[in-house]
C-alpha cells in the first residue's frame, strides 16, 4: 500500500470519528458527515463539527453549515407532504471582500447576477454573506441524489463563483472561458418529459424553456440554457426563472431582492435555496442559478429543478407584489 493510500484511510478513518462524535450531531438526525467528507480529504480544505454544525474552510472563506427546523410557514401542498428540517449554508465575507459592498451596497444586485450556489445579502448585524438552503420534506427521499450535491456545490461555488466572475469581468483582455457545456439534448429531453403538460415547454439542443402559469393571467418563465458560460467557472447550465412586475422604481426594486434572498434562507419557500434573487432588467425580477460541468455527475439537481423553480415562482410573486404594495402605503 502506498503512502498516498494509507494517508487518505487515515484521515478516513479521522472524519469517521469526527462525524460521529456528540459535537456532530443535530436533533433532528440530518448526517451532515456525508456533506463534509470530500472537503476534510481535500488538499487546501478542512472540516470540523462545532455544537452539530459543520464548519468547512475553502480559501478565503468559513462557510457554516446549519440544521433547521421547518419555519411553519404555509405552502400548498405541506399538509400532504411537510418540510421536516432545512439545512442553511452561510459564508460571512472576509472584511477586505464586505468592505467593497459597505461602500456601494448597489454591487449586490450586480454580484447576484454572477450567482452559482447562493445568494449575497446583509443580515440585521450589518455582516455581508453568501446563503443557500436546502429543505428536507417528509416524502422527498432525495438525500443523496439533490440535497447532499446541492450543499457541497453551495460551499464550493457560491462565493467564489461571485467573485471570480467579478474580477474575470473587470479584468480587461480576459479570454473567454474556454470548454463545451456537459449538457446536451438528451439532457433536455429527459428534464422536459418531466414538466406537466399544463405548462407550455420546448427545448433544442442547448435550451429548455418552460411557462409556470400562476392564475390572473401571470406567468413566469424559466429558461435553462447550457450555451452561456459562467465567466468565473466556465461552461455549464445556466438557470433563470423571470417574473415580471407592475413599474417599480430602482429603490424599491433592490429592497424585493434584498428581502427575498434574506427570505429564502429563514423561511421554506417550497424550493432549494441554491441561487439568487436580482434584477437584470428595468421591471423583471429574476431568480439566477449556475449549474458548473462538475455537477454533471449528480444529474437529478437539474432533472428536478424545474419543479424546483415552479414552486418557487408563486410564493416570490405573491411576496413580491406585497413588499411593493407595503412600501407605496407607508409613501402615501
């Protein structure tokens, strides 16, 4: 046996214990120790529990992975099938990255724009962070195939997808990232099958379009197109659900986003946090999402995630429209 070999049951042997010793677990029995194994065997990378959360050091940043219980918030549908648990995963910026956005705090729409895996946004203390979220339901049985790929590519790509992209965008005389999208037709194909007949859909061969019909004649629009690359990680999937909206003024629109990317960290909004609420256009609200080639491997994210982004399109419509009728009363 080599010594490459013997070093990694080692540290096997090492995360084992880790996972679980007292300090790992959480009441509600989520094993987070699957999540954080590739990152305590990776070079560069660490991985430790602190009273049932798991802290994962990648670069500049300490991400915080957290077991929640369901906020009780009312959905269709929970009654049949209610949330059980929720995991956060939240990255604080490092003072020299929170710096830029204390100065122009505008940047976080921009920043959103570049999402991966999560979503920028301010807490009550003034602290800047990177967010996702995923919700365990009582009959969903998808663990393994979308939550736990979901989480690690929330730690993976969520700030360093934003910043990276940033700066290849800043960077004059920056080639465009190179590589073919590991998406294709056949992908397309299968999501598609899946999409009921009720909302209208159509995809070629590197793109899915689908219509989410929501009463009184609104709709909202996903469009999942693998001929875009992310400028900081390079081919993929990129994923945008768009709702449109009554007029609203630049104010008013940063507060919806900042608000509903705070939301969907705290409250279940029947959908996987993975990705961020922005405006790309003047009265187009948008919710962006970027699937690297890596995740290619855990092909039932994508195959799922337009039922993902129906359910997510009511509720941020209906808190949208609110945030937006709240703010005109206190005006008038």
């Amino acid at each position: 046996m080599d010594t490459e070999t013997k070093d990694n049951e080692k540290k096997l042997e090492e995360w084992k214990k880790r996972s679980s010793a007292s300090e790992a677990h959480n009441e509600y029995g989520i094993d987070l120790g699957e999540v954080g194994l590739p990152f305590f065997m990776t070079e560069g990378m660490d991985a430790r529990f602190e009273k049932g959360v798991l802290l994962i050091t990648h670069g500049p940043f300490v991400s915080t992975m957290r077991v929640t219980g369901p906020s009780g918030a009312s959905a269709e549908g929970e009654t049949d099938n209610p949330a059980v648990a929720g995991v956060q995963v939240l990255t604080l910026l490092p003072r020299n990255m929170a710096e830029v956005f204390e100065k122009d705090p505008h940047m976080m729409n921009s920043f959103n724009g570049l999402a991966a895996g999560g979503a920028m946004a301010r807490n009550e203390k003034g602290s800047f962070y990177v967010g996702s979220r995923v919700t365990l339901f009582s009959k969903q049985g998808a663990w393994a195939e979308v939550l736990v790929p979901l989480l690690r590519s929330a730690v993976l790509y969520g700030p360093s997808g934003m910043f990276s992209g940033a700066m290849a965008m800043m960077q004059e005389g920056v080639k465009p990232a190179e590589g073919v999208s590991a998406w294709g037709e056949e992908d397309f194909k299968q999501i598609a099958s899946l999409i009921p007949e009720m909302c209208p859909h159509q995809y070629t061969p590197a793109m899915l379009t689908a219509e989410f019909p929501m009463g009184g004649g609104a709709k909202a629009l996903l469009c999942m197109d693998s001929s875009v690359k992310h400028p900081g990680l390079g081919a993929g999937m990129l994923s945008t659900l768009s709702l449109p909206l009554a007029e609203a003024t630049a104010e008013e629109r940063e507060h919806v986003t900042l608000t509903l990317n705070r939301l969907e960290m705290y409250r279940e909004s029947r959908a996987q946090h993975y990705g961020a609420w922005c405006w790309q256009e003047k009265d187009v609200l948008r919710y962006v999402s970027f699937f690297p080639n890596m995740m290619k491997e855990a092909s039932a994210v994508l195959t799922c995630w337009p039922s993902v982004q129906a359910a997510r399109a009511p509720w941020a419509l209906h808190m949208a429209v609110g945030m937006l009728r709240g703010e005109r009363n206190k005006k008038s």
